[in-house]
C-alpha cells in the first residue's frame, strides 16, 4: 500500500481496490494542519484508518513537513506514539 501525495488537492490518498482513504490537511508556513480523515465504509475494521495516518505522517516527514493534528482520529494515532512527537502537535 502505496501513500500518494496530492499536493493539488491538499491531501494523501491510499487507493485501495478503487476505495479511496484519505487526509486532507491545510498548509500555513510548511507546517500541515491536518483537518480531516476518512475511510470508505466497505473498508473499515481493517485497521486502514492506522495505516493510513501512519503512512501520512512517514510521508510528510519524508518531504520535510511538521504537522498539527487537528481530526481528532489522526491526534489520536499520533498520542499513541512517541515515534512522533516531535513532528506532530
């Protein structure tokens, strides 16, 4: 499962099967407010909602991002780690 980075859109996608998961976020000063996530119906309990959080976080860090939790479930995947605690607040 590949995280794609849509700049154009604000947002990173997993494309699962055709199903898109997704967080959007907001950019001020190369620091991303991450707003929003989501997952299809047809793919919850699957533990995508993880992956894909987690994949966002690699990828943002990975293109030199910091990042602020705003959506409440990507706040709490980042709390449950300390693997990111200095790069999302």
């Amino acid at each position: 499962m590949e995280i794609e980075h849509q700049k154009d859109k604000n947002r990173f996608v997993l494309n699962i099967d055709g199903e898109i998961a997704k967080v959007e976020y907001s950019l001020k000063n190369k620091v991303m407010y991450l707003t929003y996530s989501e997952v299809p119906n047809s793919l919850r309990g699957q533990v995508i909602g993880k992956i894909l959080v987690e994949k966002t976080f690699e990828q943002l860090t990975k293109e030199g991002y910091k990042a602020v939790a705003v959506c409440s479930y990507v706040k709490l995947i980042a709390e449950r780690s300390n693997k990111w605690k200095n790069i999302i607040s």
